[in-house]
C-alpha cells in the first residue's frame, strides 16, 4: 500500500512516496514533475521484494524549501541526496532510478560521490551520459538506460526490470 512520509533534511520537510515494508533501497528521482509520477509502479516494486523511495526535490511536490537556480544542478541535487539518505537513516548500498533530470542525478550520485554505494542506475534521461559509460565501476554496478518518451512507459519498463529481479 502506498503512502506518504515525511523526513527533515537540513531543517527542510522533505515528502516521499514509499509502499512495502523492507528490502533492498529502490530510489525514484523525478524530473520535472515530483514524485506522484511513480505511483503507478510503487506497489509493484514493493512486491518484487524492493523498497520503493520516490523522493519530491526541495521545492517540487510536497517538499518544502525551494529549488533556487544555484541548487538546481545536477551535481547540487546529487550532493543533497546524500543528505536525503542520512535522514531516512539508510547504510550501504542503493539502487537509483531516474527520469529527466532525476536520471542525470542518479548517474552523478553513482560517480561522484564516494559515501553513496550505488549498485544500480536505471535512466529515462537522455541515455547514459559518456562519462557515466567511460567511468563506470568494473564488476560493481549496473545501468539500464531506458530513452523513452512518456513517462509511463519507462515506469513499466522498470517495474518489468524489478519483477525480472535484473536490478539485483
């Protein structure tokens, strides 16, 4: 069953959408919408034995602060996740799902942040971004890069890709 939480981050009420009890970190980044837009698939991946975490960016959804045009870079936002995941009291590694923007955050999260173990990128972004393919650790993580156009269609690509367990 879905629901809505609510975690502090630096002083700033941050809403996410989760469903299920337990397993593996699932994290959804959205793009220019907020998190509602993987409500679709939450149940599902929740019954795949994953733990769904659609998180709304400061300023986007129910989250409260503000997006200001200096934070709303892609290494900004995956800076701020790191912060995100201290407040849900998360340890060890995670799996990252991102569209749009949220797919560029989930590949930087994955590359330039050594305190984020991320076994799994999956993207509905523009595709895998060179660096991303050229620095990609060897043996350790996985990127399922899904270039579609609508938004459902990747959420049920992905919710395919956790029933298939190709995420684990």
């Amino acid at each position: 069953m879905i629901r809505r939480e609510t975690v502090d981050v630096g002083g700033v009420p941050i809403s996410y959408l989760t469903a299920g009890e337990g397993g593996p970190l699932l994290l959804l980044l959205h793009g220019t919408y907020w998190s509602r837009v993987w409500q679709p698939v939450l149940d599902g991946i929740a019954a795949a034995g994953l733990w769904p975490v659609a998180v709304d960016f400061p300023g986007f959804g129910r989250s409260g602060g503000e997006l200001t045009l200096s934070e709303a870079s892609v290494p900004r936002l995956s800076a701020w996740l790191v912060g995100f995941l201290d407040a849900l009291g998360h340890e060890g590694s995670v799996m990252v799902a991102g569209h749009d923007i949220g797919g560029g955050v989930a590949q930087h999260l994955m590359l330039a942040n050594s305190k984020v173990q991320v076994s799994c990128v999956a993207t509905a972004s523009s595709g895998i971004f060179r660096e991303t393919a050229r620095r990609l650790p060897t043996g350790t993580t996985k990127i399922i890069s899904v270039s579609m156009s609508f938004l459902s269609s990747s959420c049920y690509v992905l919710l395919s890709a956790c029933e298939s367990r190709l995420m684990l």
